[in-house]
C-alpha cells in the first residue's frame, strides 16, 4: 500500500508526460498510402501527452474546457499507468495506458519505454498446456482504442509499431474440429508464434493470423486479413492479404 501511495505521488508531481502521448494515439491523421485507415492512427502534438503549446498573445486567458479536459486526461492516464505497474512482468515508467483495459495474463505482459496504449484495449495471456503465452510490446510503440493482442505461445510487437484501431493479433485460434462440444469448450489450436517487426504499420480493422511474421517498415492496409508473412518494407492489402508493393529492395 505504501508502495502505491509513493507511485501515485510520484505521477501526480511528475512533468510533462516524457512519452508526449495523448488521448487520440500516435501518428499524423491522413499520412499513409491510399487504402489505409487516414484517421485511425491518432495524431499526436501538443495537445496530446504534453502540456498545450499556448500562443503567446493568449497566456493567462482562462482555459477552455477542451484544455481542461485533456489535463484531466492526462493526468488520469499518469496515475493509471502508475498503479498498474507492478502488475506487469515489466512495464516502462515512462510507458502510459489509458483506462478502460481488459487484461488476463499480465504477470507475463512486457511494455517498453515510450509506449502508447489507447482506452478499450486487450492485452491477455493463456496458459495451455503447462506452458504460458507470453507478450511483448517494444519501445515507442503506438496501440489505439479497441485493439486485442492475445498470446497463448509468444507475440512480439518490436519498437515503434504503429496499430490503428481494432486490430485483432492472436498466436492461436479457437479449436473447432470436434462436433460434439460448442467451440466455446474446445479451447486453443494452431498455436504458432507471432511477430510484428520494428516500425510495422498496421491499418484499421486488420487482422493478424497465428504463425505469422509481418516485416520491418511494413504496411498493412485497413481491414486487411493476415495468414501469410509479409517481408520487410512491403504494402499488403485485402483478405487474404497480399503484397501489392514493394519500397525497398528484399534483404539478401
């Protein structure tokens, strides 16, 4: 308990957020090739992790509610992250994740320095047979509202990925195969390890199957259904998902 009451002061008297992260999530709003979910992304800036830039011809003017809200935010975000630090096999000070958050599993749920989790997320881990899933997220990256990140064996997000928001990434699915039980009662099959590489962007609504390695600076269009590997710096689109360009040259 003493504990708790040291981190929590510890928030309330910290600085500007050291992530810069807000409420919206990460990237610039509209960046991105065309296909891809343009607002999905969030945006960062000023008004998102950080104390407001104020003009300088509007200092000392009352703040508006907008700017008292996002204060609040902020501020609700820094404590929440604090108080659930120590939950988590490891969890960056600097890292923030915004309430509501589902969890199962977190004693085996990594988070690195300078991420970003946005509201309405699940994180979960399984234990299947003896063995549990283990998740981790790297350093700087980005995870808007709604997504699920679930591992039975291992998922790895590497540093600055970028999901937009309902993303589903799983290592297994739901066994189905045995006609005499719901597949609610069937519990996990297909558990492969999934892999997400450093600077990956994932679009709106995509969907990441078991086994799958998604490459470095790869993007994923909106919606897109991924069972497949995707190399490194490589566009894919559409369900099942495939590569319909290439910017850098395949490693040798």
């Amino acid at each position: 308990m003493v504990e708790r009451q040291q981190m929590l002061e510890e928030a309330l008297a910290a600085g500007p957020d050291p992530a810069g992260f807000g409420p919206a999530g990460a990237g610039p709003a509209g960046a991105g090739p065309a296909g891809l979910d343009p607002a999905g992304a969030g945006r960062a800036g000023a008004d998102a992790g950080g104390p407001a830039a104020v003009p300088a011809g509007e200092r000392g003017r009352p703040l508006s509610f907008a700017e008292l809200h996002r204060t609040y935010q902020r501020l609700h975000t820094r404590v929440f992250s604090a108080l659930l630090r120590p939950s988590f096999a490891s969890f960056a000070p600097s890292a923030r994740v915004q309430h509501p958050l589902r969890l199962d599993g977190e004693r085996r749920i990594s988070i690195g320095t300078n991420v970003f989790i946005a509201s309405n997320c699940w994180l979960a881990t399984y234990e299947v047979n003896g063995h549990g899933g283990e998740l981790e997220i790297g350093e700087g990256t980005r995870i808007t509202g709604y997504c699920v990140l679930a591992a039975a064996a291992r998922v790895t997000l590497g540093r600055s990925v970028l999901l937009a928001r309902n993303v589903y990434i799983a290592d297994h699915r739901h066994a189905y195969e045995d006609v005499s039980l719901p597949v609610s009662e069937q519990g996990f099959a297909g558990i492969a390890p999934v892999e997400i590489c450093d600077g990956a962007w994932l679009g709106q609504n995509v969907v990441v199957a078991p086994g799958v390695r998604i490459g470095r600076g790869a993007v994923i269009g909106a919606n897109s259904f991924v069972r497949e590997d995707v190399d490194d710096h490589c566009v894919a689109v559409g369900a099942p998902a495939r590569v319909v360009r290439r910017f850098a040259p395949p490693a040798s």
